[in-house]
C-alpha cells in the first residue's frame, strides 16, 4: 500500500473541522498511520515550502502556515497520494467551492492561500515530507 502526508493546516484546526476531516479520511479507505499535531516556526515552515522560496505569496504562506498549530498525518490505502490530492480538490479552495464542491477544501477552505489541507503531490515528496516528520516511518 501507499503512504502520504496529510496535513490539517491553521485554519482547519482553528474552524474545529478536525473531526469532519478525519471522518472523510476514514470514509474514504485511509488508515491513519500516524499523527501528530505540532506547530511550525519560520524555520521549520519555510523547509517544508522551500520549492516556493522564491514566490511572492512565500511570505504570506510562511505567516499563515505559522499562525497556528497544524495536524500532521501519514495515511495509507493503495493509490493514497493521488487519491488524496483528488480528496482535498484545487489549490484555491474558492474555486474548489464551484469545481468540486465534495472536496475537502470546497468545504473548510477559503482562497488560494488559506486552504485548510495539504496533501504530497508526488512519490518523491511523499517520501521527503513523510520523514520530515516522522523519522521513524518507514515511507516504502
Ligand atoms: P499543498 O502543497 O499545500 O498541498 P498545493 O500543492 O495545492 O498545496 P502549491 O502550489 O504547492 O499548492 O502551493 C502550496 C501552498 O501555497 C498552497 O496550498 C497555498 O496555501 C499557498 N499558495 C499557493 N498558491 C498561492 C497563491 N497564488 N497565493 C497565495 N498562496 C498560495
């Protein structure tokens, strides 16, 4: 089975949509492997979007990602990474609002910023962001 990083970003803790997040994970076929719930700094934030170092929306992302605790969590089923990406909908959660109104973020989200999940968007980073994490998780 396949292994993913989920992840329930500041403003989904803070709107308490923990628990309808959690119960979509677990309709939909995922186990939940493992979670924690931590809060990133500047540092550890800006690691975990170093792709987007260079945009301008990164400072903004840092100070959104940072504003609050985040839920962590590895999740397994087959096809996991792909069917999470499809689970949580588009980048910009307004959007998503019209395009894919099951989706997660259609349903906690706000805009292109404040989209309440994360999700790994490939093999490669579900490996990197798994260990990021959670260095005892073995992400084969
Ligand atoms: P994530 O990596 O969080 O699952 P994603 O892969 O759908 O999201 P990315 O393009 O990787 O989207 O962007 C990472 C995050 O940066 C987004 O989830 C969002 O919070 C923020 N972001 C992306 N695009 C914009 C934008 N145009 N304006 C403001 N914030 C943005």
């Amino acid at each position: 089975k396949e292994k993913t990083l989920a992840m329930i970003k500041p403003d989904g803790l803070l709107g308490n949509y923990t628990e309808r997040i959690k119960d979509v994970i677990v309709d939909y076929g995922f186990s939940i492997l493992r979670e924690i719930t931590t809060q990133l700094d500047q540092d550890s934030a800006s690691r975990f979007y170093a792709e987007h170092s260079s945009k301008r929306f990164f400072p903004s992302l840092i100070k959104y990602m940072t504003s609050g605790p985040v839920l962590v969590m590895v999740l397994e089923k087959e096809n996991a990474i792909a069917d999470w990406r499809a689970l949580i909908g588009p980048t910009d959660a307004y959007k998503a609002k019209i395009t894919n109104p099951n989706s997660i973020r259609a349903m906690c989200g706000q805009d292109s910023e404040k989209n309440c999940v994360h999700g790994s968007d490939s093999l490669l980073s579900a490996q990197s962001e798994i260990s990021f994490f959670f260095e005892d998780v073995s992400s084969a």
